[in-house]
C-alpha cells in the first residue's frame, strides 16, 4: 500500500469518525439501500473497502454521487457502523481533489422550479459543496 492510498483511508476515518472494523458483514445496510440499483459498490462494500485500506478505490467512481444521505443504511447496522459517513467523507474528498465546489451559492437560481422541493437543494448542497 503506498503512503497516498494510506493517507486516503486514514483521512477517511477521520472525516467519517467511523470504525469499519466492527462491520460483520451481513448486507442489512445494502439490503435496504435505495439506490443501491444505481452504485457500482454498495454500502457494504464501501464500508469493506474502507477496512481493507482501499478506499482510494472509490473516489473516482459515480456510486459516491448516487447515495441519497437517507441514512437507512446507518439504522439498520447491528454494529452501529454508519456507512453512509463513510461515503459521504469519500465524497469530500473527491471533492477536494477537484479543487472546487460543485454548486455555488450563485448557481442555484438558475436551477430553481416550481416543483422542486426544498429538500433537493438541501441535499445538493451537502453532496456538492464542501
Ligand atoms: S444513506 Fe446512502 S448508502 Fe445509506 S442507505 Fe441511504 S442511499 Fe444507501
Ligand atoms: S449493516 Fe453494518 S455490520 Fe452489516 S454489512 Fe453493513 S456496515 Fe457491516
């Protein structure tokens, strides 16, 4: 393992405040994830990865930007593991890489409709803006 992808996970517990070593691996978090038809990698195995010290593995695919932040995945855990902060670490990270915030204060007005509920902003915000 090189110091970066060493660097990546220890930056990613940190960020997250969460232990993968008490994960059992039984899939409740998977199983009850809504978008789990949408990732590459599902909950458990992010939380896998992450053990494993490979979480460098995910900052580059599309499954951290699918994760609705329900946090179902962190109500069922019998281990009290909360996959959706490790996500949700790996995301920010990705995003530091890129150098920038993906949505803006300024940009929202111009993806505002009438039908789009606050909630929508909220969340956007937290996955793009950090
Ligand atoms: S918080 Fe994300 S990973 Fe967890 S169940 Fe919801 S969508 Fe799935
Ligand atoms: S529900 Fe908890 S213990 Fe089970 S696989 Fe997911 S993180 Fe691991």
């Amino acid at each position: 393992m090189t110091d970066r992808y060493r660097q990546i996970t220890e930056t990613v517990l940190i960020i997250s405040g969460q232990d993968p070593r008490q994960c059992m691996a039984c899939g409740k978090c998977t199983a009850s994830c809504p978008a789990y038809e949408h990732m590459n990698y599902h909950p458990h195995q992010f939380v896998s990865l992450v053990k494993k010290g490979k979480s460098h593995m995910l900052l580059d695919d599309t499954s951290i930007y699918h994760c609705l932040s329900c946090y179902a995945c962190a109500e069922r855990c019998p281990r009290g593991v909360e996959p959706v902060k490790l996500i949700e670490a790996i995301r920010l990270l990705a995003l530091r890489e890129k150098g920038a915030n993906r949505l803006t204060p300024d940009a929202v007005s111009q993806l505002l409709d009438d039908e789009m509920p606050q909630q929508v902003l909220v969340s956007a915000f937290r996955k793009y803006s950090k």
